[in-house]
C-alpha cells in the first residue's frame, strides 16, 4: 500500500511506530512516500523518493498522477531534460500538494490532477529523501489528461480538457504551454 506524509497507518495499540513515521497523540502517520510495511508488531514505510541526488530545487520534472491521497498527489517521476534538452529519466516519487497547486485556495487536489494525468512540475524541496513539487507557475500543471468515464486521452479545449469520445468536459490545472517536446 503506497502512503504519503499524513497517511493514517494504525494505532499505538495496534502497532509500534517505526521508520518514517510519526505519533501523535495515540495514532501514527507516514511522514514519508513509500509503502506501509508491518511486521512484527512495527510498522514502518519503507521510502520510495529516494532521489534527491538526480534532483534540486527549482528543476522542472515530468511526471504521472500515481494515487491521490487528499489533499495531496503521489507523482511517479518519469523524466527531467539536462542543459542539451535530452530526457533523464527519474526513478521514484514525489508530493504534489493541494496548497502548490494554485494561489488561489484548492479544497480538493482531485479536481486539479486526476490519476493517470501527466503533469510538468517544479521541485520546491526535498527534505529526507521526499521531494516536494509545485504547479503553480503558468507554464506548469496536466499536459496531457485522460477521461475518468472512458479513459481516452482528452483534448485541449478551453482552460480544460475536452473528451471526444464520451463527449464529457473536466476542469484540470492547466499547464498554458503545448505538451510538444515533452510528451
Ligand atoms: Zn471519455
């Protein structure tokens, strides 16, 4: 089961905390991205996002909406251009948080990224192997979305997205520049 900082994994009566977690009051949390992991008794998460040695601050990524996880979205990295424009490609995960998404304040992620998404983003930090990213910037957000009815990949129309298959509109955070050259 993959977790993000926040997730509920249990109770102290349950288990033991272990790595990357935290205790508060009696009920633990992940305060990493990774998968929950128990055994013996501890339970722990083992860390997916251990990439802070290909990435800093101010990179921009490419990634996949993995899971969603209010008020945050698990990203799955998949690649960043070096100065010659060619793709590197990412192992691992990063966080994608309600409050970077917009200046403007978003209730839920899920309406901004939806799983399966393909968003270009920037990392803001990385702190113990976690690598936080924004899309608040204009040329940052979904380049390419895909329908939750049907699954087909959606056009561009209108500050959103447009199915052509089912017909249906979604809302996204838009990434304002083409998808040419990075998809
Ligand atoms: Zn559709």
């Amino acid at each position: 089961m993959s977790v993000v900082p926040g997730t509920p994994l249990g109770t102290e009566e349950e288990y033991i905390p272990g790595a990357n977690t935290v205790l508060e009051g009696s009920d633990i949390y992940a305060s990493a991205v990774g998968e929950k992991n128990i055994r013996e008794k501890v339970v722990r998460v083992n860390s997916k996002t251990n990439v802070p040695f290909m990435l800093k601050p101010g990179e921009v990524v490419v990634g996949r909406v993995a899971e969603i996880f209010e008020p945050v979205a698990l990203i799955e990295l998949q690649w960043r251009r070096d100065e010659r424009g060619r793709q590197v490609w990412l192992p691992g995960y990063a966080v994608l948080h309600a409050s970077n998404v917009k200046d403007a304040y978003v209730k839920n992620i899920h309406d901004e990224v939806k799983i399966g998404d393909l968003v270009r983003a920037k990392v803001v930090k990385i702190q113990r192997g976690d690598v936080e990213l924004t899309v608040k910037e204009r040329e940052l957000g979904v380049l390419v979305a895909y329908c939750t009815k049907c699954r087909a990949r959606m056009e561009r129309k209108r500050g959103g997205f447009y199915c052509s298959n089912c017909e249906e509109s979604e809302g996204r955070k838009i990434a304002e520049y083409g998808v040419e050259g990075f998809v």
